[in-house]
C-alpha cells in the first residue's frame, strides 16, 4: 500500500539563533548523524538536529544524578536543559523527572511553552524552542518522545538481558523510536517505511552496545549482550569482567556482528520510501557509516577491550559509494549488497 509524501504543516521556523543551537549540539555530540545530515535539505536538516538536541535533553534530564549522587555521568550532564525560566530537572527521584519531562512535552506541543526572551536564552533554551518549532511543522508523534524517555530509564534500572528478545524490545525504546522520529521529518511515500526506520535504529542500537561492551560494564556495571547468548558461547561474566577476548568471546561477537547486519539489512529496505530530496541519501549515509563500525570491529579482530572501534573521517567518506547506491535504489529493485557482503549466516547459528 502506498501513500502520499506526508507534507509538513507550513509555520514559520525562522528562528536562525534557535536552530543554530541545535547545529551546535548535534556538532559536538553526534558527529557521524552531523556528516549525513548535511545531505538534507536545510529545513529537514535544521528539524533533524532539533530532534537530536532534544533526545540529548531527554537523556540529561532522565540521567540527572538524585541528591547526594556523584555527577560522574560525564557529558551528558553538561547541557542540562529541559528547562525554560526555571528547571524542569528539579524534581525528587525518577519518577518526579520522568513527569516533568511529560509535562514540558504537553507545553510544548499545545503550544504553551515559556521561554526568557531570545536575547536571554542558553543554548539549551534555543535548542528548546527549535524543536517546539520542528514539531509544530513536521508530522512526529509525542509518543516517540515518551517512549525514548523509556529507553533511557531502563538504561538506569536494567542491567542484564536474559534473551535477544528484551535487548530487542530496549533497543527499540532507545534507538528504533528515533528512527522513526526521523522518518517524520524526511518524509515517507509508504506505509511500511516506519518498521524499516525502526529496524535501522534497532541496529544502530546494537551497534553501539557491540562497541561498547568495556565501558558499558567498568562504567555502569551493565551487560547488554544477552545472557542466552553468553551461555551459548561458554563466555561468563566473569571472563567479561576481566577483558577476556579467547575464541569463544570472538564467536560470540561474531554472532552479534551477524545480527546487526542482518537489522542493517531490513531497515535497508525501506530506504526506498523516504523522500528523494536527499532524504533518502542522508538516512543511507546514516546506515552505512554506523554499520562501518562493526566493519572496525572486525578489523581489531572483535577486541573492543583494549580499544574502541570508531571510523576515521576518510573512512566515513569511504562509505558514501554505498550509500549512493542504496539511496538511488528503487522500490522494486534488489537491496545493493551493501551489508550483506561481510554478513555471516545468522539462521544457520540459531
């Protein structure tokens, strides 16, 4: 089934200080997602750091230590920002953020939002007011938002997953809603292209979880690879513990590997689906150099103990080919063998 290029509500989004805060964010924070949206038309582009900005918000605002805590959550705490005239972080305990977070999102869609005049603002407030501009123009359900605030308080309260099937099901609080925060403002010529979008933020998700297996247990104590799994592969906690990287941990990896390829692959398919005014080549470039990150993995021979897979800027540049060809792609045309080319058979070690 097909649909009608969803088209923006037109306002006014001249706000050059608002959206120029947001740049600002995604800039210094997500720079891979910052090189692929420069292919974007500058209103998409524009609406896409705007959502980025405040998905960090989210993430600030739900990670703000209780009293007492240490602020060691690093850089996320630096921006803090949910606020307007006043803090929206203020309240006691999880819950009492989590609530004013969903307030703030009533204002700002009801068109309530308070905010100092633009002279006065922080960057935080005109990141703030470039996305109640954003979603007063693009079609983004507030539920998105709600959900990723999910994601990120489970990041708090969940340590171990104890099969794929609820890494699955936080992968897609966390990641998959912002790929369909995303679609949104692309555009989308297709009913089904809001599954593939969550699928590509699925693996996105994963991959992130891949390279960061030593930071995510020395700094958090978390163990997202499933539990299933490290069972299946004869690799303990403990040996995870201690940075140990033998045959059965390069097994294991390479399994996962396989997985998030394989979700690089479906989400992949929908790419077809998003507008052709370098939506479609913005949200490829995404794909392609997140998924170049596993690439890094492999290189280091699945060892992300002793260092952190990352792509180089030449490397990033090195995937636009592929995502060339994945962007000129059309709907009734074989996927490019992009991700398949390295991909291992995932059915045959299930």
């Amino acid at each position: 089934m097909t649909t009608a290029v969803i088209s923006p509500v037109c306002v006014d989004a001249s706000d050059p200080p608002a959206f120029a805060a947001a740049r600002q964010l995604c800039r210094r924070h997500a720079k891979s997602f910052f090189f692929a949206s420069s292919f974007l038309p500058r209103p998409k582009r524009d609406a896409a750091y705007a959502v980025y900005a405040f998905c960090r918000m989210i993430g600030d605002a739900i990670d703000l230590p209780r009293e007492g805590e240490s602020a060691g959550a690093g850089q996320t705490l630096r921006h803090r920002p949910l606020e307007a005239s006043s803090s929206c972080c203020s309240a006691d305990g999880l819950d009492g953020r989590l609530m004013m977070l969903r307030d703030r999102l009533d204002e700002i869609y009801d068109g309530r939002l308070e905010l100092p005049l633009p002279a006065s603002r922080s960057e935080a407030q005109h990141a703030l007011r470039a996305f109640e501009l954003t979603v007063r123009r693009y079609d983004i359900p507030k539920q998105h938002f709600l959900d990723f605030a999910h994601g990120r308080r489970t990041d708090l309260t969940v340590r171990r997953y104890a099969t794929w099937g609820s890494l699955e099901k936080y992968c897609y609080h966390a990641a998959g809603v912002v790929g369909l925060m995303m679609a949104g403002v692309f555009g989308v010529t297709h009913s089904g292209a809001g599954a593939h979008a969550a699928k590509m933020g699925n693996a996105v998700r994963l991959t992130g979880i891949l390279r960061d297996v030593r930071e995510d247990y020395e700094r958090h104590g978390r163990i997202y690879l499933p539990l299933e799994d490290l069972t299946r592969f004869r690799y303990s906690e403990r040996d995870l513990a201690g940075g140990v990287v033998n045959d059965n941990f390069r097994e294991l990896m390479r399994f996962e590997v396989a997985r998030a390829r394989t979700l690089y692959h479906e989400g992949a398919e929908g790419l077809c689906w998003l507008a052709g005014d370098g939506s479609r080549l913005a949200a490829a470039t995404m794909a392609t150099v997140h998924s170049g990150v596993l690439d890094a993995i492999e290189r280091q021979q699945y060892d992300v103990f002793s260092r952190r897979a990352r792509l180089t800027t030449p490397q990033r540049l090195r995937r636009l080919p592929p995502a060339w060809r994945l962007a000129r792609r059309g709907p009734d045309e074989p996927l490019p063998d992009v991700f398949r080319a390295r991909q291992r058979d995932l059915k045959s070690q299930i």
